[in-house]
C-alpha cells in the first residue's frame, strides 16, 4: 500500500483529528454545530448543554425508560434520556438533506452532538478520505456525497466502549461481579477513562505530575496506557504507561514543545 501522507516516528497522529459535518438540528433555520461522526460509538449522543440551548418552542422532550439503561460509558458521565429529532446537512450540491435521529442526552459532555455507528448504518454512510483532510462523506450507498472534513481538537469528556439495554438486575449483578474481581486484572478489551482532578500547567521540556480521578479505589492497582495528545494539530502532552495506586493518583504527563500547555480539570 502507498502511503499519502509522512511524519516523524512517534508523530504519525499529529493534526489527525475526528471526521465531521456541518448540521442544523431541529430545523434548517437553527445555527450550524460541527457534528462528530464516530464509527466507535455504538450510539448517538448529544450534550446536555446543548440540548438545553434549543429554543423551548423546538426542543425535542426528554424521553425515558428502558433505552436509557446503558453500560456504554466507562466514566462518570450520566445520561439523562432520549430525543427523537432531525438533524439537516447540505450535500456538495448544496441540496439540504433531513436525517432522523435518535440521541441520548449527557452530562458534561463537551461535543454537541456525537453521531454514531447506529446513525452511519441506517444511511449506508461511507468515507472517502485524504491526505489533506479533506473528506466526502457518501450516504444512500453512494448516492449523495456531503463535504466533510477532520476536526479541531474536541475532547468528548466521556469514552464510549460498548452499548446495550440492560435491567436494573443485570447491572445490580455485573456490579457485584465487578467488585470480586482481583484488582490487578486488566482487559484490553474494555478500558477504563481517567480524568484530571485538577488543572495543571505543563511548562515546556518540563514533566508534571497530573493529579487524575481513578474510576474505582478499591482497586489496589490501576495499569494506565501510554497516551499522546495533540493541540491544534502541533503541540504535543505524552504520558507513559503507569502503574498507579489509590494513594498516589498521578500520571507523569511531559510537554516536549516550546511552550506551556494546560490540561483542564476533567480532560480525559
């Protein structure tokens, strides 16, 4: 296979960013958001904030019941329920296209609206990626292609795994099940997000401690993958893989760039 693009060893996901589009949600006349399209999220997803900045006369109702009993966050964010609504996106030929959609509302969730892998199967979406970044998304099965493009840094506040609907019983049950677990067991499978507990400043050629919120402190030991994080598509946060302890909750996190950089309170 060629390759179309070339970077530095250890700098191949420097400017890759999220696909996304252009909507309007509700009707045609409400702003445009960036909306994220994530084949890894098995559902859609929109924040609470946003949903809350609809105009009451359009707001979608909340719904709730058995949809809304998920296993698919591995954080503390909290769904609060469903919407049925439109979502209105212009094709390349500026011909205004309607989709429904189902999303499910969170808390703190930082992007305003996630669609996910159930959105993308109902249309037959595909992509047609470039080098350059940018993108034409293809819904209908090829039929109409929608300009598309990678995103700016948009940092969910939440990590989706996996989705199901579950019973108050099953999850009281897997929750047991999760507790007798021994604590040094890690799945590759199913990770677990950790999140800042406080804002840190990371001076330049510097490593700081990041104080970070472990999901479970009965735990006697968390296993936490390297990471690399990029800020508009150059600057650079690294952090190793760490064996880490309820009593000392830190992640070495180094800023190999030129100039400070900050990581906010609750950033994954």
């Amino acid at each position: 296979a060629t390759k179309n693009r070339t970077k530095t060893p250890g700098l191949n996901a420097q400017g890759i960013r999220s696909l996304h589009i252009q909507a309007s949600v509700v009707t045609p006349s409400e702003p445009v958001i960036t909306a994220r399209l994530d084949s890894g999220a098995d559902i859609t997803l929109m924040s609470q904030e946003y949903w809350n900045s609809l105009p009451t006369n359009v707001r979608p109702p909340l719904r709730s019941g058995s949809k809304v009993h998920l296993q698919q966050l591995t954080c503390s964010a909290t769904i609060l329920g469903y919407v049925n609504t439109c979502i209105y996106v212009r094709s390349e030929s500026e011909q205004l296209i309607q989709f429904d959609i189902e999303a499910y509302i969170v808390k703190d969730m930082q992007v305003p609206l996630l669609l996910g892998e159930d959105f993308m199967t109902t249309y037959e979406m595909g992509v047609l990626r470039k080098a350059n970044g940018h993108c034409t998304v293809f819904i209908s099965g090829g039929a109409i292609p929608i300009p598309a493009s990678t995103s700016t840094s948009y940092r969910l506040g939440v990590y989706i795994r996996k989705a199901y609907i579950g019973s108050k019983a099953l999850q009281r049950k897997q929750a047991k099940r999760a507790r007798l677990r021994s604590p040094l067991v890690y799945l590759t499978d199913s990770p677990t997000a950790v999140t800042a507990s406080k804002s840190l400043t990371v001076a330049p050629g510097h490593c700081s401690n990041l104080p970070i919120v472990l999901p479970d402190d009965s735990r006697e030991s968390w296993f936490i993958e390297s990471a690399v994080i990029t800020e508009d598509g150059q600057d650079i946060l690294a952090a190793p893989s760490t064996l880490l302890s309820p009593t000392m909750p830190f992640l070495p996190v180094a800023n190999p760039s030129s100039r400070p950089l900050r990581i906010l309170k609750g950033d994954i």
